[in-house]
C-alpha cells in the first residue's frame, strides 16, 4: 500500500504518517522513491492509534514498539510487560488529575475572590426606605413596585409603574427611565481613564479654575451636611463634585444622582460604591426635566457645570421640587462676548451673561450667600465650549440660600 492509501485506510493525516515514519514509529520499506506499507505497518498503526487513546506520549509508544519488535516477549511476559506499563500510566495520570484538581480548586478560589469583589461593587441596590420619594414625572402619582427582585432593604431590580403607563426600570440599583436613551460611553466603566483623557485635552487655566471652585463649593456644602437633607445633583457626569464630598456624606442623608447617560452612572456607581458601599446614593438615569422625584422634597441643590440642554434657566424648572428654605450650589459658564441674537451652546447668547444669570436667580427668589467670578480663559479642544481667544469665557459659582 502506498502512503496515499495507508493514511486513508487509517483515517490518518499524510503528514501524520511521515512524522510517525521519521519517529520510527512506522517503518515501511521504501521501493525507489516510493515507501509501502504492509501488514506490519497497518498492526503497528493500530497499536499506536490504541496506545495514544491511553495517554502513551509518542515516545513512550515508541519504546513500546521497540520492544514488542526485538524482544518479542512471550504471551505471559507480554502481559508483565504490558500489566506494568498500564500500571505506571494510570498512577501517571492519577497524579496529573491530582495536580489538575489542586489548579481547578485555585482557579475556583480565584474566580470566587473576583466575583466578590465585583458583585460587591454592585451588590447596592436602591434602598426601599425611598421609595416614597418618587413619584410619576407625568402626574405626580405614586409609582408602584412590580416584577422585583429586593434583599434585605435592597431593590436590584424591578419596575417602577404609575397608572398612567409611564415606567421606570431599576436595574443593578439604578432607576432607570424609559425616556432614556442609551448613550455610548467612550472609556467604558473606566472612570479614571476619562480623567486622564480629560486632563490631557482641557487647558491648565480651566483644570485649576474648576478644580478651584469645586473645592470652594464642597467646603459650603459640607459645612451645611445633617442627617435629614436630601440632596439633588443635575448632570452627575463623572462626579468630579459628589467624589469632593462622598466622605463626608452622613449615614441617613440621601443624595440623589441624576445624568442621562447610563454607562456614565454605572460606572460612578461602582466606583463610589467600592470606595464606601453605605451612602445613600440614589442613582437616576433620566433627563433633568423628567425627573420621578416627589415636589417639595429636596433641601439642596447641586448644579455644578453641566446640564445647558434647554433654552431656560434650569434652576426655575427644578424650584417645584425644593422645599421652602433649599439651597443651591451652582456655577455657570458666562460669555459676554457673544453679539445679540447669537447662539451659543445651542442656547440663546443672553443666557450666559452674569447679568441673566444673577436675574434668573433673584427670578426664583434665592439669596447669594456667596459667589465668585473666575478669570476669562478659552476652552476649545474635545471638551471644550465654542471659546476662543476674542471669545474666552468665565465661570460664576455660587451658593444660594432661601
Ligand atoms: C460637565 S458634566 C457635569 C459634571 C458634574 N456635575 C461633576 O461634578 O462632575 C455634565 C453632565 O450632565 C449630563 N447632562 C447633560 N444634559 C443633561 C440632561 N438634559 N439631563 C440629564 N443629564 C444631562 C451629561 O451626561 C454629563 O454627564
């Protein structure tokens, strides 16, 4: 039989039988140029295909073979020979399985201390103490708890139902609308990648200013801090603000951390609640004029530098939900450069003067207690506003009081 055939006969590769012939595992006589495979050769297959289905490495099939050719053993050495050779290869795999189930039971340790250390970054559900706090966006009606999964105190996931259809979603402890539509987060859940990246792209001349009044901002914040408040955050973003206070947040006070992108406001929640899984954070992916959060019941404010989506000043839209004496922590981007009629950030140029901005709260009744102006920088680049050198903007910050 010629190479072609005896491969095919044995379900072999060619290769496979040149490799076997270069081993001395096959040895066919060779004709010419051409090698022929005989009856020796189809036995000594057999053997090699049965003794490989036992474990028998190559070489170890070849002293096998060896010695089945020269020695030629008769039948009850054949056995000895064969009874040990079983023998060695079963203790053999024996101590491998031994081996395998040590790295299978240290995998599994492994796998286990991974699990725990992420589901426990996940494993804060939104505290069913709030539930009262919400209510229906649309008509202000109690929204009913459906279809939940709750552990001890905690809602991991459920619907959040008002009789006149709309619906919110929990998922993972978060409230979920379902307005939202779901926004691509460039760094995935890695948080501090942003930061890097937001670093590198904004100017120094912003990164200290805003890094300036953050700082001016929480020392108010957390000089008013007691057990009761309720706290509202628009445009929770990254949470450059929340990380500046999170310590110091007290056990029973509740803030509320509203963006409408999700994959923002997991990742915030699982870094936050790595960092210390007892605040009483409530994460709500919603736009900020659709918020389920019952009238009259926050106590302060945060809007630090974020939502400029609408053509109004925001804080008059949010007054229904504060109580009488609230507080508000603000800072806005003010542009005097901007010509009448202009637009800037999709917004109305008047809206950025400080003269609008100091109206607009007066407008809604709130005292500053204290504000600041920062100096005039430009901010172009990836997170930059439409700001150039004849058109530099400032930043006012403020803390309010009714
Ligand atoms: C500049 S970031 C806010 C920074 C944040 N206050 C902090 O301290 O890090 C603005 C955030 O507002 C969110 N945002 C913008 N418009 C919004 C809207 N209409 N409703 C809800 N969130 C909005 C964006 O997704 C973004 O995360």
């Amino acid at each position: 039989m010629k190479i072609g055939q005896f491969a095919e006969c044995n379900n072999i590769s060619i290769d496979s039988i040149r490799h076997y012939m270069d081993m001395g595992l096959l040895l066919p006589e060779k004709k010419g140029s051409q090698y022929y495979f005989d009856k020796r050769c189809s036995e000594d297959i057999k053997d090699i295909i049965e003794l490989k289905t036992h474990g028998f490495s190559l070489n170890e099939i070849r002293d096998i073979l060896y010695i089945q050719r020269l020695a030629t053993p008769i039948a009850y050495e054949k056995n000895q020979y064969y009874k040990g050779l079983y023998e060695n290869k079963y203790k053999e795999v024996l101590e491998k399985l031994r081996e395998l189930k040590k790295v299978e039971n240290k995998l599994s340790e492994k796998i286990n201390e991974i699990f725990n250390k992420v589901t426990s970054c996940n494993n804060i559900g939104l505290d069913i103490n709030v539930l009262s706090l919400l209510v229906c966006p649309l008509c202000n009606r109690n929204l009913l708890l459906e279809e939940c999964h709750v552990k001890d105190t905690q809602i991991f996931s459920g619907l959040l139902k008002c009789k006149c259809g709309r619906c919110f979603s929990i998922e993972d402890g978060i409230i979920i609308s379902d307005k939202s539509e779901f926004m691509e987060n460039p760094f995935g859940s890695d948080i501090e990648k942003f930061f890097i990246d937001y670093l590198k792209e904004s100017n120094e001349d912003f990164i200290n200013i805003l890094t300036k009044d953050i700082w001016w901002l929480s020392e108010y914040f957390k000089k008013g801090l007691n057990e009761n408040l309720t706290v509202l955050e628009l445009g929770v973003g990254y949470g450059v603000f929340l990380r500046n206070v999170y310590e110091s947040l007290l056990d029973n006070m509740i803030y509320i951390a509203i963006d409408h992108n999700i994959s923002i406001l997991k990742s915030l929640k699982e870094m936050l609640t790595r960092i210390n899984p007892n605040k009483r954070v409530i994460f709500i992916c919603t736009d900020v004029m659709d918020i389920p959060i019952r009238q009259e019941t926050i106590d302060t404010i945060i809007d630090v530098g974020g939502v400029v989506t609408h053509n109004s000043f925001l804080l008059q839209d949010m007054d229904k939900y504060t109580k009488d004496k609230a507080a508000i922590f603000g800072s806005y981007i003010i542009n005097e450069n901007l010509p009448m009629g202009s637009v800037f950030q999709g917004l109305d140029a008047t809206h950025f003067t400080l003269r609008n901005v100091k109206g607009s709260i007066n407008k809604i009744k709130y005292n500053i207690i204290e504000d600041r102006v920062s100096k005039e920088f430009s901010l172009t680049g990836r997170y930059g506003v439409e700001s150039d050198e004849k058109n530099k903007i400032k930043i006012y910050t403020c803390f309010l009081k009714r």
